[in-house]
C-alpha cells in the first residue's frame, strides 16, 4: 500500500529556504511567486496492510520520526 507523508514547517515558523526560493524565482521574472515555503514528501510502501492500517502506521511514522512536531505539521495520503 502506497503512503504519501508530506511534512512541512508550520505557519509562523520561519523558512529560510523558501525565503531563498522566494527571492531567486522574483530576480528570475516570476514576480508573482508569493510566500514559497518548503517541505519535504516521503513516500513509503507498507506491505501487507488494509488503508487504515496503513495510514494509522503512517502517523506513527509521522509523529516518532519523520516531522519534528514542535515546528513541523504533517499530513497523510493514501490512495482510495
């Protein structure tokens, strides 16, 4: 079963990173790039379990290892 994790920094938290994006796509002529922020995706395929199952190990995932929860939000997907 395919899982999509998608963790990224929460509102308010500062992303240097995006702010470099930001600034490189505005000098690049993409002036309507508006508040860039960056993240990352992990994509995991957790074998033999129902969608439930693998969502609920996905959050367990999450939540011990993949998002650092004091400044980070996560959100999952798993396919219908």
């Amino acid at each position: 079963m395919k899982v999509r994790v998608t963790v990224m920094l929460k509102d308010g938290v500062l992303d240097p990173q995006g702010k470099a994006i930001g600034h490189a796509l505005h000098t690049l002529g993409f002036g309507n790039a508006r508040d860039v922020r960056v993240g990352k995706v992990i994509e995991l395929d957790l074998q033999d379990c129902t969608a439930e199952e693998a969502r609920k190990t996905a959050e367990d995932m999450a939540k011990n290892l993949l998002a650092n929860l004091v400044i980070e939000d996560y959100a999952i997907e798993v396919p219908a």
